[in-house]
C-alpha cells in the first residue's frame, strides 16, 4: 500500500466517523460495497428501486475517486501532482482545468484561513518522514530551510493558460488535507446523474450524505470518541452535507519514542500537538476537508472567530486533554 508502513498506517483500524443505521429501512434495497482508495477505505452504501442502476451507479463513482487519486497522489510518480512538482520550480507547467481548479481553491483556503491550510507543505511533510522513512527528528536548521519552501504565495497560477509555476524553485504540493473531500464531491456527482438520492458515501472519514436516507430522514453518523473507540462522542443528522474528521491518532510518525502527526503548521514547522480530532459539517466534502485541516493547525485563540467567519459550518474539536469544542 503506497506510503503505508508500520509508522504511517491507513486508516485500518477504526474509521472515526461512520454510519451508525441504515436508519427506517425502506423497501428499497440496500447497495453497499467497500474499496480500498487513496490509502484507506471508501465505503459507499446507497437505496435505489432499480438495484442495476445502483450498482452501475456505484462502479462508475469507485472509478471516479480512483481517476482523482490517479490525478492527485503524491505517491504516485506518474500523477499530475508528481509532474507538477517535478517541473513547476524551474518553469511554468501546463496543466488540467481541473488541477488548477482545486489548487486555486486550496489557495483560497489558505488566505481565508490566514496560512493554516497550505498545500506547499509538501516539504515538511518530507522532513519529517512522511513520504520515506526517517527516524530522526529534523534540526532547526533543516526545519528552517523546509520552510523557506512553504507558502501559498509561492504558487503563480494562470487560470487562463491552465498554468502553474512555483516562485521557490522546491516547493512542492501536497493535497492530502483536501482531495479525499473533493473526491467524495465528485462520487455525489456520479450518483445525481443517475438520478440517485438515497446515497453516502464515506471515503476515510471525509462523508458526502447524499440527500436523504430512506424514508427522506436524516442519514445518522457517529463521531467516534478518539479517547474511547467504544464510545460515540456525538451523532450527527446529515441531509444532503458533507463530514469531515482529522485525526492525529491513525497517522502519525514514531521519532525517539514520541508521536508526531502528520498534520503541520506551516508557521512553525512543527507537527501540530494537543488535539486529536477535529471534525466539521459543511455544504461540500472538500470545504469540510480543507476546514477539518485549517482548524487543527490553528491557534485555539483564533480558532473561533475563524469558524464564526464560514456560514453554515458545524465543528467539533477534541483536544489531548479531554477538552471539547463544539460549535454552534
Ligand atoms: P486525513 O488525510 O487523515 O483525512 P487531513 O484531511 O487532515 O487528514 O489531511 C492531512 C494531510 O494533509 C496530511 O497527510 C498532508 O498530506 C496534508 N497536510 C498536512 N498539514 C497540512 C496543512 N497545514 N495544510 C494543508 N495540508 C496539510
Ligand atoms: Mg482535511
């Protein structure tokens, strides 16, 4: 499994949000099947009278998150991304619409979340051993010089052209923090094309309900209590929203004993300690995606007004020390 090994784990184990009941059962039938997917597991379970069409339906949306993980893997040498950040540091790359489509609306995440969510993180996501193996813990000195590399302003866009060029010539993208969210946006799609309501799909955490459950209720989703896995922390009652969670306890590096996450603050290089989840209900899988991300890495102080800032968003935030913030 790419970049899987004993130190950075998929999402084997538990999935931290998940759907609790196939809540009111209806006399459609039930479709549900499990894929492995850019490093964890996509789950799609979906109703529909013609049992055919579902699972057509469902075929043609595995392929579409697996096209998306083609397009956006940093592990893969061959993805877009891989090219991009080949080339892009010593000349202007040409590229899809749809690459920088997302790279510009990852930009937008970033401004707005004035620099926590930053898809240049790619070198310190290096650094500290989360695309080889390292067991050292980086010095000052090569944090600071991973960090030089690390800025959103250091992306030049022409969203005309379809071009993309970095101002450093090794900073590099990573779009882990976003593309499972984008991908689950784009499985949706599949299934309104088919006409499909009664649908959801979860893809590592980052769930898109689809309209209604059968009988037109609420889908009910658990958050799992990252202390406790035998305990739900909350539910939550989704209609046609997007959930998502990050966590620092499924990846993560092990360095002299101690555990890093693999989510960083591109302020201070460091991977961000004292919170162990952070989930948020949004519109769209990829603002909860991006969102789950950008608050983790702030600054607790911050934090609030950020989320007043963003209409119609739902979080919740466990910290390390059992502390909980909810909002609204
Ligand atoms: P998960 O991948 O477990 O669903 P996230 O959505 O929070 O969790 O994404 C974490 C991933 O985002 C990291 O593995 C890395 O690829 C990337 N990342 C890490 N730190 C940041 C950051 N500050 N801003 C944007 N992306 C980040
Ligand atoms: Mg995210």
């Amino acid at each position: 499994m790419e970049g899987c090994g004993v130190f950075y784990c998929m999402k084997r184990i538990t999935l931290f949000i998940f759907l609790i009941t196939l809540a009111g059962c209806s006399q459609h039938p039930l479709v549900r099947e499990t894929r492995i997917l850019m490093d964890t597991f996509a789950e799609i379970s979906c109703f529909d009278a013609d049992k055919d069409k579902a699972i057509k339906a469902m075929d043609e949306a595995f392929k579409e998150m697996k096209r998306i993980e083609k397009v956006f893997s940093k592990f893969d040498e061959k993805s877009e991304i891989s090219r991009i950040n080949k080339s892009a540091g010593l000349e202007e790359v040409s590229t899809t619409e749809e690459v920088i489509g997302l790279i510009e609306r990852s930009i937008y995440y970033s401004k707005i979340s004035d620099g926590a969510f930053d898809i240049t993180i790619a070198p310190l996501m290096e650094i500290w051993g989360f695309v080889h193996k390292n067991n050292f813990i980086p010095d000052k000195k090569t944090i600071e010089e991973a960090l030089k590399k690390v800025s959103y302003e250091n992306i030049v866009l022409d969203t005309q052209r379809l071009t993309i060029h970095f101002l450093h010539k090794d900073t590099k993208i990573d779009l882990g923090g976003i593309a499972k969210g984008y991908a689950v946006d784009r499985a949706k799609e599949v299934f309104l094309s088919y006409g499909i309501k009664n649908c959801l799909i979860n893809l590592g955490g980052n769930i898109f309900a689809l309209d209604s459950a059968p009988g037109n209720r609420n889908w009910h989703i658990g958050i799992r209590d990252p202390k406790d896995k035998n305990k739900i922390l909350k539910t939550l009652y989704l209609k046609g929203q997007a959930v998502s969670t990050s966590g620092n306890y499924e990846r993560f590096v092990v360095l002299d004993g101690k555990r890093y996450s693999h989510i960083i603050s591109p302020v201070t290089g460091m991977p961000v300690q004292g919170i162990m989840s952070v989930t948020v209900v949004a519109d769209s899988g990829e603002l909860a995606d991006a969102l789950s991300t950008a608050i983790f890495v702030m600054q607790e102080k911050k934090t609030l007004e950020f989320i007043k800032s963003i209409k119609g968003i739902e979080v919740l935030i466990v910290k390390e020390d059992g502390k909980k913030i909810e909002y609204p």
